[in-house]
C-alpha cells in the first residue's frame, strides 16, 4: 500500500472514531481534526490525500456494528419515531427525512436532519410560535462548487434528540441535493415514505 493511501486510511479510521465517540458531525471537521495527528495542520488540511466522506461513512458504520449491534434496532426505531412525529406537525412545510436516521448508521449522538419548504423562514417560525414550541435558529453557510449558499436552520428537540430543519424556499421542493458521501441525489424520504420504512422495520424483528 503507497504511503498515502496508508496516511488516508489513517486519517479516514481516526476521523471516524472522532464522528462515533466525540460527536463531531461534519465531515470536513472531523476529517481535518483527525490529520493533525498524522502532520502539520497546514500542510494536511487541504491535502489530496484527505479521505472522502464515503471512506469516513463506511468507517462510522463499520463502528455501529461492532459496538451498536445489539441496541441499534430500538435505537433506530425511536429515532424515526420522533422523526415521523415532526414530520407530521410540519406537515404543510412538506418535510422530507434525509441522513442518517433514513440510511440508518445512527449512533447515540445523532440528530434528526429534516428538510422543509416554505416561502420564509418566518413563516416555519410564526408556525413553531403558534404551538409554543421551542426553538433555536442558525444561518448556515454552504459552498456548492465555487459559491456560497446561506441557508437557516432551526432546531427543535425531543427527550434529548435534536430535530435539526434545513429551510429551503418553496420553489426548490423538486431539486434534490447532493449527498456530501456519494455525491449523487440525496435520498430522502416523506413521512408516507418513513411510515412505510417503520412498518418494514417491524416486520422484520417479528
């Protein structure tokens, strides 16, 4: 194996265990965190031989089976429980489940990613006021090629599980975005969908 292979399979082992153990959720963090072990910061944060997303992904789910095996089904099944119950009272916001709770590689440190379709970000507020449930929210800066999106985010958060809502404007329901492991369309799931996924789930543990 070439030298850098090794340092990226290094790198890939280290930033996943980063990701499973310490709860760091981006890929790009964890990935530059794990290199510093393995040389200078600068020379190694925006190295080549950096690993992909897929390469960490596959190492957090290689993880999740030698330690989660056992607790992962009710883990999942309540993760998409609380999932599917937002889901429904966000119904007019269109939401769709997206991440890790619909691929199902959760550890006990993830969060409910959901993406939600509105004309503002008002609008989901005003919603959430409504109800008097509480929130936070964040403006989010994401870089698509060479351009910078800003996108708000708000958090909800159910028996310590984070609900993390992605707001997108309206007209952007059918643009599937990216998947920063695969690089294809995301997938994504409606609350139909995750019905039907939670069914399967049972069946299969019957």
């Amino acid at each position: 194996m070439a030298k850098m292979d090794r340092i990226r399979q290094l790198i890939a082992k280290e930033a996943a265990r980063l990701m499973f153990e310490e709860g760091v959720k981006e890929y790009l963090d964890a990935k530059r965190k794990a290199a510093r072990r393995f040389g200078p910061e600068k020379a190694l944060s925006l190295g080549s031989h950096l690993p992909a997303n897929w390469q960490i992904h596959a190492e957090v789910q290689r993880l999740i089976n030698i330690h989660d095996e056992k607790v992962l089904p009710a883990r999942l099944m309540h993760f998409r429980l609380v999932a599917l119950r937002h889901m429904e009272l966000l119904e007019q916001f269109h939401p769709y489940l997206v991440g890790s709770v619909l691929s199902g590689a959760v550890t006990e440190r993830s969060d409910i990613d959901l993406h939600l379709f509105a004309d503002s970000t008002e609008q989901v507020e005003e919603f959430l006021l409504s109800k008097r449930i509480s929130f936070e929210e964040e403006l989010v800066t994401i870089r698509h090629g060479g351009e910078f999106f800003e996108y708000p985010h708000i958090y909800l958060e159910e028996d310590g599980v984070v609900i993390e809502c992605t707001v997108y404007p309206s007209e952007d329901i059918h643009r599937i975005p990216k998947s920063s492991i695969t690089g294809k369309p995301m997938e994504r799931a409606d609350a139909r969908k995750l019905k039907k996924i939670i069914l399967e789930f049972l069946c299969q543990g019957r």
